[in-house]
C-alpha cells in the first residue's frame, strides 16, 4: 500500500494582461514539456488566445558580496501562439465554449473543437499553401462532447442532435451513428448475481424457489438531482472501444459502448441517480461513473457490457454532500493506478488495494473548469494538471502541477 | 485491517517517524498532529496524541503543505510551497508555553525544493532537502556537506549512508538505483540502506545486499536471495538502527 506524498506543487497565474479573460481549455504539450491553455472566448469578446506555458521556469542565481546567495525566480515563461475572433456560429449558444483541447506534438498542431460546432486546427508551423488558423470542419447542429482516441486517430463527436459522429485526423468523416432509443434493446442484463444476497441459499420454503437472478429490485434510471446534462465520452486506453454517456429521452441516463468503427457494443443498465461524470480506465476493466444518493455519493463501476461490476463511497462532509451546484467530474491516470475523483472544493486520488478502494492523497482546488478539469500527463503516471477559472476578476485563474510519488 | 487508526483533524498529507518510533508525526491540512507510542512491542497500546499545532491564517494564497520529518526528538520540520519558493518551517515544543510551536521558518537553499528527508547518526539527526535538479541540501550547520551528493536529476525516494563520507542514494520512478550521480541498477523496485548494506529489491524477483564501501567500489553480485513476489521493503525506522550482524534482525515486507 503505497502513500502518495506530494514532490512537486506549481502555480502559475496569468499574467496581467490576461485579465478580464478566463482560462477555458488546457492540455499537455508533450513534444516541448510544456502546457497549451486557451483564453476566452467570452459573452462579450469572441477572441481566443492559444498560449504555451513552460511550468519548468529555471531560477536564476545572483550572489551577493557577503557570499550570501539571493536567488530570484523567472515566473514561467509563456508564449502566446496565435489569437483570433471566433464567433458563435450557433444562435442559441450566449457564449462558444471550448470543448476540447488537443496538441499534436509530431505535426505540431492544435486542434479544438467548440460547442457551437467548428472544429479548429492551429498550426505553429503551416506549410506552403496551409493557413496558420483553419477552421476543418463544422457540424451545423452544434456539439455537446469531443474527445480524441488514444491513439489520435479518430476524433469522436457527441452532437445537439445525437449523433455520435466520428473523424479521422485529416477531419474526412469515417462514420456516424444515431444514438435512438432503441439503443436500450441492445443489452439484455442478465446478471448471475454473484455474491449478492439474493443467490444465497437460505434454506426450503417459498423463499427458495425464488429465481435468483432476479434481484429484489431494480433500478429505474431515475436522474440525479445534481446532473448538468451534459454528454461525455471516454475511449479505452487501446482505443478500440468507447464510453458515450447522455441523457436518454429526458429521463434517463445511459452509457453506451460503441467499437471504433461505431458499431453499437453494449448499453449500460439502468441506475437510479446515475450523474455525467465518466472515465474508462486505461486498463480496459472499468468504467467509472458516479451515482447519487440521498446520504451519499458512490463511485460506480460498469463492464464494457454494460453490467455493474462494483463501487465504493466517497468520503464527503455534509457540506460538501448538499453543494447543490458539485458536479463531480472522474479521471483515471495514464498508468490506471489512481482514479482523480474532482469536488467543487477539491481533487481527491483513490487507489486499489486488493479490492478496496483508499482514499490517497486530497488537494484542494477551486473553480475547476468543467471540462477537463484536470488533465494527467500521458507518460508521468502521477503528474497531473489542475485548470481553474474563477470569477474573473477576484480569483484569477491559474494552474496547478502536481506530481506525487 | 490495520493494527491501530486514528483520526487526525483535516485529510492527512504525510506522515514521519522519529528515530526510535516513539513518535508519529502527521501532518495534515490544517496543522500537525504528534502521536507518542509507547512500547511498541506491546501491539495493545495504541499511539496518544500528545501534541498539537494548528497553521495560521496567512495571507490569501494559502501555502500548500507537502512533507514533514523528524529532526530531533521534540522537533520537526515541515516543507511547504509558498507563492514563489519552498520554505521550511520548524516546530518545537516550548517548553515555558507547554506547546509545539513554530520556531523558524526560511526558504530553502534551493528553490524549489522536492523531498525533505533526514538521516541518523550517532544519535543526532541530520535534515536535507532535494533540489529540482537533484541537489541535495543539508539543513543543518552540524554533520557533513551534501554539495558532492548530487542526482542527474530529482529522484523520489532518497536515502544517504554515512561512513567515511555521506553517500546519497536514490531511485527514480522507472527503477534506476543511483549512487550520487552513478548509476547502479536498472531494475530496481525498493531499496533500503542500513549502517553497512545496501539492500534492494530487483523486477527479476532477487533481494539483494550490497556492502557499501565507496561510490565505485560497490559489487553486486555478492548476496542475494530469491524472493517470490518481490515488491517492496517498507523502511522501518528501526531497521536502521540495527546493525546487520544481529540476527533476524532484517524483516523484509513484500506488497
């Protein structure tokens, strides 16, 4: 069992000039070992700003005639790459939003998707006859979800109108799949009930002719008071399946699994106070969500077939339990050791120790974007990023790098 | 599951033990908690809290806490992150108020500091920090320079022998054993340095034990036993008091 004792702690706070803008999409920069942050756009100014923060500023040392050593630090150095106005093409959208955030360390390009449905590459270095900032695509009816495969072959995208459209790295489009209600025949849940109580052999009588894998009760998909209705896509860390949750007909949260060539796989069964909140674990096991009760809050676990395979509680105060606005969002590590469980008030990491869950480590962070809040860095197992954006003027946004041991 | 818990005040950062392991020290979010164990060999006595601090208030930003460790018998030592660098800041027990209470506090010598640990010897306590780069940095006046003691770069796990001159070891995330700044072993999944061993556990299943003479002249292939499932070996303060030639005195816990 092993702690996590926190090495590294790095805040960087945008600099002055970026005030009045907040933080809203970050990403991990592998090629230079530095992160990528979008500022803006806002209600009232459609510009972004694409910036690279270099968290690994070198000190400087000065030494002084006495022999004493003074040393200042340099604050991390950022570079703004590009800034350009990008309008709301959706009417029904105050404000876009940045969806996602991806950086292509080999062709060095970035590339984000916005809720109102462009899709934008960036290119820091185009070539003859390539344009720096190009809009590839765009998806009329407005987008709720992206997320890039594992391996950045494929760009699946959740739409207003529920479809589930996936793209391949040129932004040609391979595929796209309706996501209806008759989804929910895929997936008939028998489960065997291993372990449950209602499969144990209590003796003859009427009881015991019961058939056990029927359970006493079922769960009807009842929402979560806390849900934010938002869809949410997770790959697997092979990229040959994916997690897509959403909200079926008003009334129902499901998760469905689709291949990579989005080929319906499985739905989930139905859980009563299931939220938004997903996360395939790398390893390909699990995949996590949250479930809502009135006394507490559980992390759920689901099979690629859509069974329950398991949970645990959260350990929450009773203020923390009637936030009315917590979303909790989920983010397993690259390495699917620990699972980043984010609070409105702060980041708690779980580990599994012989099938128990512990809670490791607690970081105290506010006003966390609510997409991707945290970000884990893809080949330091337990390095990971934290994104806010607070009100814009009394809590500036900042980041945080965090590394445990 | 476990053999005693306690409760401390706020989410626990880390933990330390003193020499002796008559003391726990935890620190947490809102301040420290020391915990006195006596007898440890009775397993039924479980650890008293026998001392408390709660941080102040500061400024806005609040410092973030990350390490603590022993650094004499009624002192500790706590490592935080404040707006621009790393401070130390020191505990003591005061002895006219009849509390902990904070007695120093100064930036580190390096500015960003990564692990704050201390070794023993002799009966005192000597206190370093790791510097991003791997630099090592004593944070006392007394015992001997670190400044030859240098990583390739900031290693997690860290422990310094001391004989004729104190000798760093440290292991990185991916299991590279260094000596200084020369590498050992590739494979490496714990190591555990005593008076006069380097013991190390290998992903090839081994446990071995390496007589510690000088940077260079250390040979691996004397001493070593199969283990079946290798992992760990949890550092027990007390394994470094001992010396190797008591019997049984090496206990080996395999996660």
């Amino acid at each position: 069992m092993r702690n996590l004792r926190n090495t590294r702690y790095d805040r960087w706070k945008p600099p002055a000039r970026f005030e009045g803008r907040p933080l809203t999409a970050a990403t991990w920069d592998l090629a230079n070992d530095s992160i990528l942050c979008t500022f803006g756009p806002t209600e009232n100014d459609a510009l972004i700003e694409l910036v690279r923060v270099n968290v690994d500023a070198n000190p400087q040392y000065v030494v002084l005639k006495s022999g004493f050593t003074f040393f200042s630090q340099v604050p991390s150095e950022h570079t703004i790459i590009t800034s350009w106005d990008a309008p709301c093409p959706s009417p029904d959208l105050a404000c876009d939003e940045v969806l996602s955030l991806h950086y292509f360390g080999d062709s060095l390009t970035a590339c984000l998707v916005l809720a109102g449905g462009d899709i934008v590459v960036v290119r820091e270095e185009p070539l003859a006859g390539e344009d720096r900032i190009e809009i590839v695509g765009s998806v009329d009816a407005g987008i709720t979800a992206a997320r890039w495969s594992p391996d950045e072959e494929l760009l699946a995208i959740t739409t207003k109108v529920d479809t589930v459209v996936f793209m391949s790295r040129s932004f040609e489009g391979v595929t796209d799949v309706t996501m209806t209600s008759e989804d929910l025949k895929a997936s008939n849940h028998v489960s065997v009930g291993w372990g449950k109580k209602e499969t144990q052999f209590h003796g003859r009588g009427a009881k015991a002719l019961r058939d056990p894998t029927m359970p006493e009760k079922i769960d009807q998909g009842v929402l979560s008071p806390n849900d934010d209705s938002r869809a949410s896509i997770s790959w697997r860390g092979d990229g040959a399946y994916l997690a897509v949750s959403t909200i079926e007909g008003e009334a129902r949260r499901i998760i469905r699994v689709y291949s990579r060539e989005g080929v319906l796989d499985s739905v989930s069964e139905p859980v009563d106070g299931l939220e938004g909140a997903l996360s395939w674990r790398p390893a390909g096991n699990l995949i996590a969500g949250i479930q809502r009760f009135d006394d507490r809050v559980d992390v759920v676990f689901f099979e690629r077939n859509g069974l329950r395979h398991g949970q645990f509680s959260l350990r929450l105060t009773p203020e923390q339990l009637q936030l009315p606005d917590q979303h909790i969002r989920l983010q397993w590590n690259s390495d699917s050791t620990v699972l980043a469980v984010i609070l409105a008030d702060c980041t708690q990491l779980w580990t599994m120790g012989n099938y128990h869950w512990y809670l490791k480590h607690e970081v105290a962070t506010r006003d966390l974007l609510s997409i991707s809040p945290v970000v884990w860095h893809p080949e330091k197992s337990i390095r990971f990023m934290a994104a806010a954006s607070g009100e814009y003027l009394s809590i500036p946004p900042h980041h945080m790098l965090i590394e445990c041991r | 599951m476990a053999l005693h818990e306690f409760e401390v005040q706020s989410h626990a950062i880390d933990v330390a033990f003193n020499a002796d392991t008559s003391l726990i020290a935890v620190l947490h979010s809102r301040g420290i908690a020391i915990f006195e164990w006596k007898d440890v060999t009775v397993p039924s006595t479980s650890p008293k809290l026998t001392g408390r601090v709660t941080f102040r208030k500061g400024e806005d930003q609040q410092p973030v806490y990350q390490q603590i460790c022993f650094v004499g018998t009624n002192e500790v030592l706590v490592m935080k992150r404040s707006e621009d660098c790393s401070v130390v800041e020191r505990y003591g027990f005061d002895d006219d108020t009849g509390r902990m209470e904070l007695t120093s506090s100064e930036p580190t010598s390096t500015p960003i500091a990564c692990t704050l640990s201390s070794y023993f010897q002799d009966g005192a306590v000597y206190p370093y920090v790791q510097g991003k780069a791997g630099d090592l940095h004593s944070l006392t006046s007394t015992g001997q320079s670190l400044s030859h003691c240098k990583f390739p770069s900031s290693l997690p796990w860290v422990d310094i022998w001391n004989g004729d001159g104190p000798i760093a070891f440290g292991m990185s995330g991916n299991g590279h054993l260094y000596a200084n700044s020369r590498l050992l072993v590739k494979n490496c999944t714990s190591f555990l340095v005593t008076p006069a061993h380097l013991i190390l556990t290998t992903t090839a299943h081994l446990l071995k034990f390496v007589h510690i003479t000088n940077v260079n002249g250390m040979n691996f292939s004397s001493y070593f036993y199969n283990i079946a499932n290798s992992n760990q070996i949890w550092k027990s303060p007390l394994m470094t008091q001992r010396k190797m030639s008591d019997a049984g005195a090496l206990s080996v816990v395999l996660g």
